[in-house]
C-alpha cells in the first residue's frame, strides 16, 4: 500500500482511507455483515485510516468499527487509524438540529466516542462543521487539551474556509483538512486548498465519486430508497441528474482508453492533485473496495489529465452539492 502524510505535523496513512458512514447512515440500508467484510478487508489490502462520525447512525458506526477492529487480526488492528467527526446534534427521528463546538461538548463528544470505539485515543478528531455561536478557537483549543491528556493524537478540521483554516492554525498545529472534493466539486482549489498548503495541512478527500454519481454505476433511471438522502442532493434530481451523468458518460470514454473503470479514473485524478491529498472512499462493499484500489495502479499522464479536464472541466457540474439548508451551515462556501 503506498503511503502519504497529512501535512507537516499529521500521520502517515495509507494513500485511501475508507469512509464508513455508508455503512450506517444516509444511502439507504446496509448489510452489516458485508459492512465488517469490507473493513476487514480494507485493513487487509493496507488501508489504515478509517473515517466515521459519532452522528452517523447516532454512535452505530463507532461502533460497528468496534466490532470490526476486535474481529481484524492483531496486526492490521494496531496499524488502524480513526478519524473522528463531532458536533452535529441529531434527534430521535434523525433530524439534524445544529452543531456544538463548546469546550465542554467537544470533550462530552469525544468520551462517549472513545468508550463507543473502545479505545484509548482517537488519531485524528475534527468538529463536523463549525459552530457558528462558538469561535472556532474555542473549539480546537479543546481539542488541544484531549492531545495534551493523551485521548487525541492529531487535530483535524471539516469543511472549513481559508480564513477560519489560518485561526484554527494559529492556535495548535492542524494535521488535515476533511473536505469534498472531487472532479465535480473542485470549490477548493481556488482559495482553500492553497491556504492549506500554506500552513503544512494535509487534505483528506471526501465525496471523491460524489456520492456515487460519477462512480460509473449510477443510472438515470435508478430509484432511490426513502432513507437514502441522495434523494434530496440537487446534483441527483431531473435535469441536473441528466447533465451529471453525461459528464460521466464523457469520463467513461476516457476510462475505456485507460482500460480503467470510472470510478477508477475519478478517484485517480483526485489521487494526482497531490502527495498532501488522501481520497476517502466510501465502498460498502467488498466489490467497491476492490474497484477503488485499483485506482492506485493507475497513472495519468499529462495528456491523460487534459483529457479529462475537457470531459468534465471545472464548474461543470448542475447543481449544489448539498440541499439549501445545509449549504449554509458549510463554512468552506462563505
């Protein structure tokens, strides 16, 4: 497995992370026997980080790594890295009511995760989205004091513009970045992800297939189940639908001439923006997850990248990558 590092004070992990909230919350039902299936075998292919959030199925997925970590070889159990989101405050239902980023939730927020994960340290612990009532030095100030008692390894951020980026910076070293970014979704390369470079913090990329919609296997005529919230993202409905697939169409073609896959090219190109860039990748599955690691044999040349810029050039993409509402609570898009 290659290996990258997360900005100058950040892990070495492996170069693709997993991205496990799939297997708890949001794309519809999940098998949780193929969800431990998959983990185990991301572990045994040499991924080390595991991303998740204490608010994906409400605690379910900390602790389906639980299990899937207790179950995994020795070994492949040591060389595990947890990435954990906090903050987001959820109801009975499933709602979303907010975010809180006081002091004294971040560290109420990270006890209950480390008793959930059943260990003694989280490697890398980062607020969801910011609080907009709790300066964000509050927040990673706190944050700072779970490293200094030894319950968090490394600082991370999520979705977080350039000017917060170089606050939260100033007041304890930042390992990396958690933000969409994808051939589709390229908001940071203007200001953000400079910035970071900036400042020695890595990148870990999410939503790199955006939620599967350029993985190649989405269809137009595909139905969404009820508790799958795709249903609900402007990017998978009507017309906007129709013109992401086309680009996808495009990439196919590009994908066909690399003997690759889709998802393969997608997730390649965001592999070549960057030694500083690690792709999470969603898989639920096994099959997935073998997909998406063929990404890393798969070189781009420069003719390659031209290529795939004229199929699916910045800003192509119809429609926002989140609902209204919840744009708004994205820091990275003010």
């Amino acid at each position: 497995m290659q290996t990258r590092t997360l900005g100058t004070t950040g892990p070495q992990t492996s170069a693709l992370g997993l991205g496990c909230m799939g297997m708890s919350a949001l794309y519809g039902d999940s098998d949780r026997s193929e969800s431990l299936a998959t983990v185990h075998a991301a572990l045994d292919a040499g991924i080390t980080l595991l991303d998740t959030g204490d608010f994906y199925g409400m605690g379910h997925n900390e602790l389906l790594i639980n299990e899937a970590l207790r179950t995994a070889p020795a070994a492949a159990r040591e060389k595990a890295q947890i990435s954990v989101k906090f903050g987001a405050l959820r109801t009975v239902e499933g709602g979303f009511t907010g975010y809180d980023g006081r002091p004294n939730a971040v560290k109420n927020f990270a006890a209950y995760s480390l008793q959930r994960l059943g260990t003694d340290h989280i490697d890398i612990y980062r607020i969801a989205r910011v609080d907009p009532d709790v300066p964000i030095e509050e927040t990673v100030g706190a944050i700072a004091e779970l490293v200094a008692a030894g319950h968090v390894r490394h600082i991370g951020l999520s979705e977080v513009g350039a000017q917060t980026l170089r606050r939260a910076a100033a007041v304890a070293p930042i390992s990396d970045l958690q933000i969409e970014y994808s051939l589709i979704s390229r908001g940071i390369e203007e200001a953000i992800l400079p910035t970071a470079r900036e400042l020695g913090i890595g990148i870990t990329a999410y939503g790199v297939l955006s939620r599967g919609l350029i993985s190649g296997h989405f269809t137009r005529d595909r139905k969404l189940a009820a508790n799958d919230f795709r249903g609900m993202s402007p990017r998978f409905q009507g017309e906007n639908l129709d013109r992401n697939l086309d680009l996808v169409d495009a990439l196919r073609k590009i994908a066909d001439q690399k003997g690759a896959s889709v998802a393969q090219t997608a997730i390649a190109w965001v592999l070549s923006r960057g030694t500083d860039i690690v792709p999470l990748v969603g898989a639920r599955r096994r099959d997935r997850l073998t997909e998406a690691l063929g990404a890393l044999d798969l070189t781009l040349n420069a003719d390659d990248l031209a290529a795939i810029e004229h199929a699916v050039p910045p800003g192509a993409a119809a429609g926002d990558r989140y609902p209204t509402e919840q744009m708004a609570h994205l820091d990275s898009e003010h």
